[in-house]
C-alpha cells in the first residue's frame, strides 16, 4: 500500500461536506457505509484507486472497534492527512449520533406515548433474530479463513462454542473469553509459546467494578477497543454491565436501544450513546461516543502509514484467528439472553416472523426491525399491551 498522500489535497470543507452526507443517508451498517465511501473515493471523483481501498477494507478489518467508520478515517486520511480523518471522521459520526441522541430521549423518557411504547416493544422482538442473522453470516466465511485441516475447525467450533455460552450465561466475562481465545490461537501457532491473558480477567473486573462515570467509561472503551468482528459484537460486551451490574437500563429498553442502532444512520456502534444518555443524560451519550470511537481515530490516524505491515503480521492475524470466532459465539449466544428480555406474548410471533425474514427469506435487517416496530405501534393503538 503506497504511504503517500496523493499530491492533490482536498478541500476540508469538501471532505466536511461529503463525510456528513454519508453518515446522514447511511441507513443499514458497515456494508452501505462501504458501498458508499467506495462509490464516492474510487468511481466518483476519483481521490483513491480501487487496489488501494480494498487494501484499507483488509487493513481496517484487522483492527478493533467500527471497521467502516475506521474506513472512512482513512479515506478522509488519504485525501488530507490526519486533518482531514479528524474532519471526515467526525463527520462521518456527528449526524448519526445527533438522531439518536434524539430518540434515545424519546424512548428512554419516564413516560412516553403509548405509541412509542409500542414500537419499541415490536422492534426490539426482532433483535434477537437480528443477533443470530449478524452471527450467521459472519460464521459462513470464518471457518475457511481459519484453516482447512480438522484440528484447525475444532479449535474454530471450540472458541466460537467459548463465546457463545459466556454471552448466554456470563455476560461479565466475555472480554476475558475473547482474549483468551485470541491468546490460544496466538500460542498454538507459535508452537507453544506461553499467552499474558490470565492478567487480562482481574484487570477487566477491577475497572467495571469502579462504578459511576468510570463504569460508563469502561463499557464505552470495551466497545471501541475491544469488539472484534463488526458492529454487534457490542451488545455481548455491553449487554451485562448495562442491564444487570449498573441497571442504567432494563432488558427491554436495551433491546430498543439495539434496535435503534440497527435504523438510525451513521455507524451501529452509535448504540452507545443511547447507554450513555440513559447512563447520564446528553453528556453521558457525548462521553460514551468519545471513548468508543476515540480509539478507532488513533489506530487509524497513527497507525495508517504502517498499514502494510499490520496486514502481513502473523501475529495479528492468529490472534484474530482464535478471537473471531468467539465473537462470533458471543454473538449468538446474546440471542439467548435478548430473547429472555421481551416481556409480552405477542414479541414471540413477531420475533418468529423476524427469523424467518432474516434467515429464511434472507431479506435485510433494517426492513425487519422496521416493520416489526410498526406491528408493535398497531397493536398498542388497538390497546394490546406494550
């Protein structure tokens, strides 16, 4: 990958403007968010050539926290240096945040419309569903990637089989798991060689274990730093300090919370400004979203000259080995505790139909988590319970 500026710079209120458009109209996570930035920088206007952004896709996905919203860091990066992925990236971030921000006070008020009640009971029945489809077709290319021998798919089924039963069972220490599965894999192909994870678990613990803003801080940094595999692996790492250790929200509103990520534009990772408003009002959500992006702005802005290297370094790319199919478990299994959260009979049929949209008819996520909220908004007009 060339680690040169083009010689041409772009505008920053260009980049501005662009950046913004894209996080205000991308509506369905990181594959929109890719089809766009390619469709502006490479066919467009030309400012990247398309060797180079699949180079950053592969790059970025090397990375923890947002790999799109770190791809457009770089995009913006590429075209003005680490102005212009300050700019670009903030951009990308700001309209998203502002919606739900917005809809996070709605939803979270102590007593909203019954309307809104009722849409957010329909749309969060569905999230399960959205869990086990985002799980289902990360696990459909993972086992390929990791290995074609038989030892290399049973350690695949052992580390997403960790993940999955953490999340469903031990929310608290699914952190330890996805490192710890990174670490063995990292250990076995280096024939043996000894991981440092066991301190990983009392470092972990003794931090969330701090409470208040730095409990917020802590779950906001887990998000950006520590989520591995794409945008949903934020609820199985925020799931359990959210509902049962802090109590900032119930199972339920943690379900409308998933599911205004899924319909909102802008990156899903946004999810956590909804736990920081109700964690804290307007200035938990601005501190939440600071720390859960804040380290996809320094991998990138520091790191995007020495893209290359981390792309060719074994190290990396057997630590995600073993880490990626946890996540991949840890996924499915939030299903299993996101479905135990729905509180009314009726989200069960609607959770049903939403599997079968998903997994079955293989139609999209947003149009799932849309209509089952418009379910949830009939019914509530009609008196059903919500």
């Amino acid at each position: 990958m060339s680690e040169h500026l083009q010689s041409e710079k772009v505008a920053l209120r260009t980049i501005a403007r662009e950046w913004g458009r894209l996080g205000l109209v991308g509506v369905g996570g990181p594959p929109t968010h890719i089809a766009l930035l390619r469709r502006l920088c490479v066919d467009e206007r030309g400012w990247i050539d398309a060797r180079e952004f699949e180079d950053g896709i592969a790059a970025v996905n090397l990375l923890p926290g947002p790999a799109s919203t770190q791809l457009a860091i770089y995009c913006a990066w590429r075209l003005r240096g680490a102005l212009g992925g300050l700019v670009g990236g903030l951009c990308f971030i700001t309209p998203g945040l502002v919606i739900i921000t917005a809809l996070a006070a709605l939803f979270l008020e102590h007593h909203p419309p019954l309307w809104v009640l009722g849409a957010a009971a329909g749309s969060g029945a569905a999230v399960p569903a959205v869990a086990l489809h985002a799980a289902s077709r990360l696990a459909s290319a993972s086992p390929a990637r990791h290995g074609a021998r038989k030892s290399d798919l049973v350690r695949w089924s052992l580390y997403a089989v960790a993940g999955a039963v953490c999340a469903a069972t031990a929310g608290a220490f699914v952190v330890v798991v996805l490192l710890a599965c990174g670490a063995l894999e990292l250990a076995w192909r280096a024939e043996g060689r000894r991981s440092g994870t066991r301190a990983a678990a009392p470092l972990a613990l003794h931090v969330a274990a701090v409470g208040g803003v730095g409990a917020l801080a802590w779950v906001a940094l887990k998000v950006g730093a520590l989520s591995y595999g794409g945008g949903f692996v934020i609820i199985p790492l925020m799931q359990h300090d959210v509902v049962n250790t802090y109590h900032w929200m119930s199972g339920a509103q943690f379900l409308n919370a998933v599911a205004l990520g899924q319909v909102t534009p802008g990156p899903v990772v946004l999810t956590i400004a909804v736990v920081g408003y109700a964690a804290a009002g307007i200035a938990g959500a601005l501190l939440a979203t600071a720390l859960a992006f804040g380290p996809s702005f320094l991998f990138v802005l520091g790191g995007a000259t020495h893209f290359e290297r981390i792309r060719s370094s074994a190290a990396v790319r057997s630590f995600l080995a073993g880490a990626g199919p946890a996540v991949i478990g840890a996924i499915a299994g939030s299903a299993v505790s996101l479905g135990l959260a729905l509180k009314h009979p009726w989200q069960v049929p609607v959770l049903a139909v939403a599997l079968l949209w998903l997994l079955g008819l293989r139609r999209g996520v947003v149009s799932a988590v849309l209509v089952a909220g418009l379910v949830g908004l009939v019914l509530a007009l009609v008196g059903v319970a919500v």
